[in-house]
C-alpha cells in the first residue's frame, strides 16, 4: 500500500445506518476501495446485498466489486486499474446504495409493508 485514506460518515443521511465506513488504497497494480455499511439486522443488510448484486459493474475489465454480509454489516470493495473509473463506479454504486436503503427503511419489517417481506 502506498498511500490510504479513511473517512467517516454517520449513515448516509439515514438514522438507521449505523455507519459508512471507507477506506481507498492504491498499489502497484491500481486502486482499491473499501466499503463498509452497518444496517440493523443481518437480514436487512442481505436483502440490500442481493439487491445491489443484480446490477453487473459497466466496465469489468477495468473496475471490479465483491459484496459479502457479516452479520448485520454490508461490505463492497472495488477495485481499479485507474482512479477515474473507481470515481465513476463509486458514485454510481453510491447511488444505488441510497435508494435501497431508503427503500429498505420505508418498506421494510418495521413498516405496514413488512408483513410482506419475509426476512427473520
């Protein structure tokens, strides 16, 4: 690793985010980020995972995610051959993230609409 940054950001405009965690590094052979998102319930953080998941990265022979739930925290990590298409890869994941998160929080067990989402 030749260089790092972290940042800190309490849940991305959500209370029941607990935190957003990321970490970039860059290396000989690119770049990589580190995401981390704690959600209330394992569960909770699977349904997000399993959403996210449909949508393949655009460029996958430039920019590379791997998603994986433990316990009730998300974590992605892309990974890049160039800073420019993490950047772009990123936000737009970013992006996504938000909007299942929002829906996950309005529709989600807690709600009216949870009797039908079956997730224990």
């Amino acid at each position: 690793m030749v260089s790092g940054v972290v940042v800190d950001a309490p849940g991305v405009g959500h209370d029941d985010l607990a935190a957003l965690r990321t970490e970039l590094t860059k290396s000989v052979t690119g770049f990589t980020l580190a995401l981390n998102v704690d959600y209330p319930s394992e569960a909770l953080a699977n349904i997000v995972r399993t959403t996210l998941a449909v949508d393949p990265e655009l460029q996958p022979d430039k920019v590379q995610r791997e998603m994986s739930v433990q316990g009730a925290r998300l974590s992605v990590t892309f990974t890049s051959v160039e800073a420019r298409f993490l950047r772009a890869s990123f936000s737009a994941f970013m992006d996504l993230l938000v909007l299942a998160t929002r829906t996950v929080e309005q529709f989600g067990p807690a709600s009216s609409f949870g009797q039908y989402c079956h997730c224990e």
